[in-house]
C-alpha cells in the first residue's frame, strides 16, 4: 500500500466513522434482540426435543459403544490414527500448532484487504481445514459399529459349541490317560474329522482344557452375568457364596429373580470350578476373564515380569490370520470384504463371518478404510493385531496382578493343578475351601478347617505332604500317593500342597462353620459322583477302591452285601459309612446304580426288535405303573412312548447312546434318577430296548 491509497483509506474510515450509529442504544438494542430470539430457540428446543439422558454408565456392559458429541466427532476420528503412545500427537501436539497459528494469525497475514478472494493463502488454508474437520466427522459416523446384542462371553465355549456338541452334546467324558490334543487335531475314531486343517494348535489346546473342565469363567458367563456384570461384584466371603448356591431361589435377594435351584442346574465339578473362580486372587480372575479365552489355562513366556507388562500393556502384533483366498471363492472374498466395510447392507456376509471370523473376532466386525484395503487383509491374512492394548484399560493395581500370576502360571506354579486335583480327591471331606465339616466316618465328629491362618502356619510342606501321601486311615483317610497304594503320583500331592498353602495369603475361613449332619438330596448320579467318583472312578473303572464294573464285584457280592458296605463302612479299608448321610432309599438306589455300571458296556446286538412283540411288555410290566398315570412321560402305547415326556423326544431312532430312556435305563444320565427306581431291568430286558432303539425303533 504506497501513501496515496494509505491516506485515501484514512479519509474513508473517518467519514464513515461520523456517520455511524452510537452504541446505546442502537447497538445494545440489536444484540439484545438477537439474544432474545436465541433464548426463546433454546427454550423451544428443550421443551419439544428435550436432551434424553443415556442409561447410568456400566464399567461391566462392554455392548456399549462410545462417541461423543456431533462437533467433536472429528477429534474423535483423528485420534484414530494415532494409537497407544501416539495419542499425545493428536491429544496434545496438533491442537497447541493450531491454537499457536490463531495467535500468531495478526503477525501471520498484515494485509489490509478483507474480501476472502484477496486473500488466497488464509482463505485455502480455512477450506481446507473445514473439508478436513467435514472429512473426519463423516467417517467417525461411518466407521462407529453398531452396539452387540450380546457379548462373546467365552470363545473357548463358542469354538466347542461349534465344533464339538452337534456330535458330544453339552460334555464328553474323557478316558483317563487320552491324549486329548493328538485325538482332537488327528481324528480316527467314530468318524471324527481331523480338526488340524481347521483349528489353529492354540485353538486346539484351549479346546481340550474346556473340554477336560470348563472353567469357572465360563460358568459365571452363563449363570450368572446376566445380573451380574463383573465378577467383582459379587466376590465375598466363600463360605456365604457355597450357601448362597445351595440355598438357590431360597437365598432372599434371589427370591425374585426366577433363580434355579443351582445343584439341580450345575454339577458338583461346575460348583467348584464356579467358586474356585469368585474367591480367586485378583490376578488370577484377571487371567480367567480377559485372557484364557485365546491363551487357555496358562501362557508360555521365558521373559522378565517389565517385558511381560510392556506386551500386555500395548497389546500386540502376535497372532497371524491365514490366507482365507484358498479357502474362499472370489464370490465369497467380495461378500465378506463388502460386510467388514458395512455389515448393516450385506447381510449375506454374516453367515461367512460366523463361519471363518467369528472364532477370534468375536461378534465385533473390524473395521476397514476401503474395500481394497478389507479384501487385501481378508485374501492375504498376515500379522494383525488381535490382542487389545489391555494399559488402556486395566488400572495399574490389575496389570500387577496379571502379570504375576501370568509369570506364575508360565512357570509351572501348579497351583491350578492343585486346585483341580483337590476338588477331585479332598472336598467331600474337607469342603470346597478346605473349612472343614462333619466326619463321615466318625458320627458327631468335626473335621477342623485346614485353610486357616493357624493351620497354616503350623504346618510345614513336608508335613502337609506327608499327610496328604501316607493318609491318616484313624481318621478315615486313606494314601493318595502312589508310594502307599493311592492314586496319585509324586507331583500331583506336590501341587495339592501348593493349592493349600496359596490359601496362606487370604485364609477363606478363620473358625471352624457351625456344621450339622445332614442328608444329601441330590440324584443317584449325582451322589455316586460326589461320595464313589472319588475312589471308585467315575464310571466304577476302579482307583483308590475295586472296579466296581468287574466280574468279581458284580457276582461276587449280592445286594445286600453292597447295601451294607455302603450303609456301615469297610473295617479292612478307608471305606467309608456313608450311613449316616444318605437314607436307605438312596443307598438302595445306589446298589442299583452300580449293578448297571456293569451293565453300561453292552452293545447292540443287531437283533431287530420291535415295539409290539419284544418292548411293549416290559414297559407294561416295569414302566406303565408309574409312566402311564403319572409322570411326564407315558408308556402305554407306542406313540405315546415316541412323543410325550418333559423332555421328549425320549427315545431317538437309531441312536440309543442319546436317547434319554436308554440313559435312565443304563444309568448314564446327568439329571434325575436311573429307572426303573426299584423294580430293575435284567440284561436281557436292557438289550431289548437297546437293540430295539438302534434298529430304528419301528412299532411292528
């Protein structure tokens, strides 16, 4: 600007400046309008839209997905791009250069023109920070996902439900001594599939650990998260969460909840694992819910506890996706490419993202730029990242818990085994948290707690090792060490010493609980399981005591010869008398439950049977008194038979191993009583209906 225009300027600005308006009340008077009509929008706004209030927040609820207000979705997108120790970029450095420029905006740019097209550099730089700010806010609402319905509570569990239960059902019992891994990844057996072309070898350890025992994370997924969203909120004293499942609906702040009677629900084995889980320490729970769920039961790490922080704080680059374009078509590539870029307008991809994703994704679709990049990713698999950056989310207490436990647990700390091995062999005597109870053995007698602070202390590992070995047969306990004819061998009872001695730091009991004597309600099956199991095996193979399926126990002892033993004990062995807990109809029940565990083992014969000439006699003579007045079932007539019951079918044409009316017969079901209840079928009756249901079981 040379002097000539300068003085022009001046000359305008000050004519214009006497023939201005003054600022009361003219000026005062504008913006007092232009406030009022702002007042009187709010005002509108909040009376017919008003500002609904989200549901309180929930630490627990991880359906939910987080956004913030419409004018900072941009910032929101932006620190997308700068994850983990990036963040203070977009946090920090971008927006100071930015408040620094507006600052330095009057030193910046000194002209004198005020029209946008005479200055071309402030007015591209503001273009293209507002397509920026534009550009960022519409791709935070495109890539935010929709919320989850229900959340993936338990891979493991999923990846069996998937694979394993169509054919196994709900479990599988596994013979001791199987290689669970090997005969999972080769197959060769009933026509199983070789599952090593399917399922990654992490894949296939974590499903024999839930197959061998499901965990107890996985139990309080399906029993109790519903209401209870994090495992901490119910952690308490163990001995008040044991009542608090045996009391089921009678326990008061369930009594309106539709609670089931939790031991007609869960197994003894399920209880256990479900409490050994509440009471856990901090690190191990930690373990249970955010890891076992990829890692399984332990993780194999050689490093120092700050390498295992800093892995787990900033999650990895760790596990690799295959290449799925030799396992899908072109067609499907497409599909599933076009679904991880918007999963609500390709709902065909759903189905292929079940099938090959949802495995390790979980039911959360990643989220792609493009669909080169989605197809590229999908086609080519590779390293990506799959495990969060847990320093985001677990508070500094946490990680030091999870990370020693996790350096424990790769150590070969046996204490799970521990655990496992004391659940099998130690709880029907010593409780669930080692709090004692009465002696089965001596009538009136306590067993002390061993999980005290005193007992604890007082005892050295040579002294609980010693115990635990040779047993204490005056008090009823019989060996469990190989060395003394027991069951177990010498590193077993190490890690049963190990699971006891970790309740030092936090003893679950201080005194010994008010016990009485009382009798068990539980179902046949469920008894032999929690008082025989233990000795006997869990289908009567033997252990500790006899088989109780051989010939020379299953004819070499009559009814009552069992009843007694049962009822008053064996003075020559650690048998117990189980007298005084179960009544004399439990224990004839028994009787009868081991003289079909030798009949468990018969196999069709291929005789075709019928319902008309070989069956329907012997459910009218054994079945038809009970099942034909009453109970859910009838067995009158042959429809009947095929289609009525509670839980009908229960009888499956073809298949007797999972036809219920087999099992009661046989004795190999999981719920209720084996039947006939007294009046038992004879082997030559069993066969009929077993030969009967596998030839199809036709009606004449």
């Amino acid at each position: 600007m040379n002097e000539t225009e300068k003085q022009k300027y001046l000359e305008e600005y000050h004519a214009e400046k006497e023939h201005g308006v003054p600022f009361f009340p003219n000026i005062l008077f504008k913006d007092a309008v232009v406030s009022l009509v702002i007042f009187l929008a709010l005002i509108a706004l909040a009376y017919f839209v008003g500002a609904p209030l989200e549901a309180r927040a929930d630490p627990g609820d991880a359906t939910y997905i987080p956004r913030p207000e419409w004018y900072f979705l941009f910032i929101f997108q932006l620190l997308k791009y700068f994850p983990g120790p990036l963040e203070v970029i977009g946090v920090i450095v971008l927006p100071a250069i930015g408040i620094a420029v507006l600052f330095l905006l009057p030193f910046l740019d000194r002209s004198p023109r005020r029209h946008f097209l005479n200055r071309p550099i402030i007015t591209g730089t503001t273009v293209l920070v507002l397509a920026a700010v534009a550009f960022l806010s519409v791709q935070s609402v495109r890539e935010i996902p929709p919320s989850v319905a229900a959340v993936q509570g338990d891979i493991i569990a999923a990846l069996y439900t998937k694979n394993c239960a169509a054919c196994h059902g709900a479990s599988i019992v596994v013979p001791a001594g199987t290689n669970l891994h090997a005969l999972i990844a080769q197959g060769k057996h009933a026509d199983m599939p070789s599952w090593s072309a399917d399922l990654t070898t992490d894949q296939i350890d974590a499903l024999a650990g839930f197959i061998i025992s499901p965990g107890g994370s996985q139990m309080f997924t399906q029993y109790c998260g519903d209401c209870h969203k994090t495992p901490e909120s119910i952690v308490g004293d163990p001995i008040k969460l044991r009542d608090v499942l045996d009391q089921g609906p009678s326990y008061p702040a369930h009594a309106a909840l539709n609670v089931p009677q939790w031991t007609n629900v869960i197994s003894p084995e399920q209880r256990i694992a479900l409490l050994n889980f509440l009471v856990a320490p901090d690190g191990q729970r930690l373990f249970a819910v955010n890891c076992s769920g990829c890692h399984g039961s332990s993780v194999a790490f050689s490093g120092d506890a700050n390498a295992l922080r800093d892995l787990i704080s900033k999650g990895g680059q760790h596990l690799e996706m295959p290449a799925w374009r030799e396992k899908l078509t072109p067609d499907q590539l497409d599909i599933l490419s076009n679904y991880v870029l918007d999963p609500v307008t390709v709902p065909d991809g759903k189905p292929l993202f079940d099938k090959f994703c949802a495995v390790c994704h979980g039911q959360r679709v990643p989220s792609a730029v493009d669909i080169t990049q989605a197809r590229d990713a999908i086609a080519n698999g590779g390293s990506h990242k799959t495990m969060p950056v847990w320093g985001m989310i677990l508070t500094p207490d946490q990680m030091d818990a999870l990370v020693k436990y996790t350096l424990d647990v790769a150590k070969g700390t046996p204490i799970q085994l521990g655990q496992s091995l004391f659940a099998r062999n130690c709880v029907q005597c010593h409780g669930q948290f080692g709090e004692g109870g009465p002696n089965p053995t001596r009538p009136g007698d306590i067993i002390a707690p061993i999980s005290t602070a005193e007992f604890l202390k007082t005892r050295d590992d040579s002294t609980l090792r010693s115990i635990v070995a040779q047993g204490q047969p005056n008090f009823g306990m019989s060996p469990f060490s190989t060395a003394f004819g027991g069951p177990l061998e010498d590193d077993q009872v190490d890690a049963i010493v190990a699971y006891i001695r970790s309740w030092e730091a936090n003893p679950p009991v201080e005194l010994p609980p008010d016990v009485a004597v009382a009798r068990v309600s539980m179902n046949t099956s469920a008894i032999y399981i929690s008082l025989c199991a233990q000795c006997h095996g869990a289908r009567g193979e033997g252990g500790v005591g006899p088989s109780l399926r051989s010939s020379a126990f299953q004819t070499g002892k009559t009814d009552q010869d069992i009843y007694n033993i049962i009822d008053k004990g064996h003075s020559a062995t650690a048998m117990i008398a189980w007298g005084e807990i179960l009544d004399p109809g439990q224990i004839e029940q028994l009787v009868g439950y081991m003289r079909l565990l030798g009949k468990a083992e018969l196999t069709p014969t291929g005789a075709t049977r019928t319902f008309t000439a070989d069956v329907k006699s012997i459910f009218d003579a054994k079945c038809s008194s009970c099942h034909g007045s009453k109970g859910g079932w009838s067995a009158t007539d042959y429809q009947s038979v095929m289609t009525s019951g509670d839980h009908k079918p229960v009888v499956i044409a073809g298949d007797f191993k999972n036809s219920l009316l087999m099992q009661k017969v046989l004795g190999t079901q999981t719920q209720g009583d084996l039947m006939p209840p007294f009046d038992r079928l004879t082997d030559a009756e069993i066969q009929a209906i077993m030969d009967w249901i596998a030839t199809g079981a036709k009606e004449k």
